[in-house]
C-alpha cells in the first residue's frame, strides 16, 4: 500500500490524560486558511477522544521524537504481552 505522505502524531488530550497516534492518511485539502484532512477509524482509541474534545494537534515529529514515541509504545506492548492479555 502507498503511503500518501510523512507520517505525522497526532496528539490528544481528555481530563488531563495525553494520547499520541501515528498517522499516515494526511493531505491538505485547503491552503487559506490551512485544512488538513485525515482518517481516523471509529474503532480507534483517538477518535473518540477527537469528538469529545473537538481538536488536536498534528506534530510532524524531529527523529529523535520519532524514536521517543516507538519506544514507548514498544514498551506498552511488551507489558501488555506481559499481563497474559488477550484483548
């Protein structure tokens, strides 16, 4: 599958609890004033905090916080694999 641009984070934020996600479905739709569209599954953690709050912010992320963010997802994986989970 072709990837349509950067991938970019989009972060959120609800009663004080940040999320960051990943995202590769981006284009800009309007320059003046500036629209971004994008696509975020309803079946995704993000979307509903996005409809609830109604914004966000989309960070084209350095290197370094590129890497930053696969860490710390890879240890949420593991500790998830960890706890037995299977859900």
């Amino acid at each position: 599958m072709l990837e349509p641009g950067p991938v970019v984070l989009v972060t959120t934020a609800r009663r004080g609890r940040p999320n960051v996600m990943t995202m590769s479905w981006h284009t800009m739709m309007e320059f003046e004033p500036p629209l971004v569209g994008c696509v975020i599954s309803n079946r995704n953690y993000t979307h509903g905090l996005l409809k609830a709050t109604r914004e966000c912010v989309i960070n084209v992320p350095s290197v370094e916080i590129a890497e930053a963010v696969v860490a710390a997802a890879m240890r949420r994986v593991r500790t998830w694999k960890s706890s037995g989970s299977s859900t």
